[in-house]
C-alpha cells in the first residue's frame, strides 16, 4: 500500500478542495441553495476496505444502509482511474428534489433520478479531476458518466477486482442550508496508475516550492 509523506497528503487535499470549491460554485447554481463542500481527509486502502467503510459509514446516514447510489467516470491521460461518486440511495433522492423542486411528484422524482444524478456526478468529478490535471499540468480525458445503485461491494466492484488496485478514498462533507449530507469520492488506481499520481504530486510540490 503507497504512503504519502505529510507534505504530500497536504498537496492532494488542497488540490481537491479547490477542486470541490469549484463543484460547489456549481451545485449551489444547480439548487438554488449555497453548497459547501470540504474535503476534510484522504486515504489509500484496498477496494475491500473502502466497501467495508463506505457500508459502515453510511449506513448511519441512510434509512436503507445497504443501498448506495454512485456515479462513475472512467479517466487517462497522466494517470488512468475509474472515479465514483457515492451517496447514500436516499440522500440522492434528496439532491435531485433540491435540484428541481418540491412540486415534482415522488415518482417522476425516481424517473428523473438517474440523468440528475449524472449530471451531479459530471460536475463533482470532473471539478476533482480537472483541478488535478491544471495543477499537474496534464491532461486527464473522461468517459460519460454512469449510474450505478446497489451494496458498497457492487458499487466498488469488489469481486472479481485487480488484487493490487488501491482506492483513493476522499471523504467529502456538503453542507446545506437546511441539508447535511455524506459523501465520498473514490479514485481507483492500480499500482502503476498509483506510482504516477505519487510523481505528478511531487513535480507540483517542486514547483510550488521554485524547485523545477
């Protein structure tokens, strides 16, 4: 499992909250409802692991704990990762009812609740993903997004996965007005997917330390 020295775990959390300060920016137009979004932590582990923790910890969250709705997005380019947004399936109903409106009736909430949900994705990962390609200087191509519910091991693909992938989980808080919601990001890297992301954080430390 990689290591990220302090210094580099500082980068990587900086770079995604610029990241999510500009998904935030969006959402907030998307809701009619200031967004604000953090990313208080980071961590690589196993897609094992982050299934084990994303079902423990949002089943706190949601009313159906084994439940979660995610929008993925495949990406190349500096370093190639499949990237997915991950919510509690309830809590995502409660972004699309933001996004259009308390009129909508429940069942034309569900039918609208995939195409809303990728649009929600595209903003958040794309945001994540194009803040690292501007600060790494590279360019990261991305996939259409797709819509997936099911189990935290359905979701992250835990059977039948590359035994040396490494997820890059990020733990992101949205604060609403009047919502408090949960949710996550996970990046999955293989190893040398992994040895890249290392590389291009450690090229923009020794830019921004005048170092190049």
């Amino acid at each position: 499992m990689v290591e990220l020295s302090e210094l580099e775990n500082d980068a990587l959390i900086e770079i995604f909250n610029i990241g999510v300060g500009q998904a935030a920016a969006s959402m907030s137009a998307l809701v009619s409802e200031e967004v604000r979004m953090s990313v208080p932590s980071i961590s690589f582990i196993s897609r094992a692991d982050a299934a084990r923790l994303l079902g423990s910890r949002l089943a706190a969250e949601a009313e159906a704990p084994d439940r979660i709705c995610g929008v993925s997005q495949h990406y190349e380019g500096a370093f190639d990762t499949d990237a997915i947004l991950m919510f509690p399936e309830d809590k995502s109903l409660e972004l699309v009812r933001l996004m259009v409106g308390e009129t909508v009736s429940l069942q034309e909430l569900t039918d609208m609740e995939q195409e809303a949900m990728c649009e929600i994705g595209n903003i958040i990962l794309n945001a994540c993903i194009g803040t690292l390609a501007n600060v790494f200087e590279q360019e990261l191509r991305g996939s259409l997004p797709e819509y997936h519910v099911g189990t935290s091991d359905e979701i992250l693909g835990v059977s039948g996965s590359e035994p040396d992938s490494v997820v890059l989980m990020l733990h992101i808080d949205f604060a609403l007005d009047k919502h408090q919601i949960l949710g996550y990001v996970a990046f999955v890297l293989d190893i040398s997917a992994l040895h890249d992301l290392k590389e291009q954080i450690n090229r923009y430390i020794a830019r921004a330390m005048g170092q190049a």
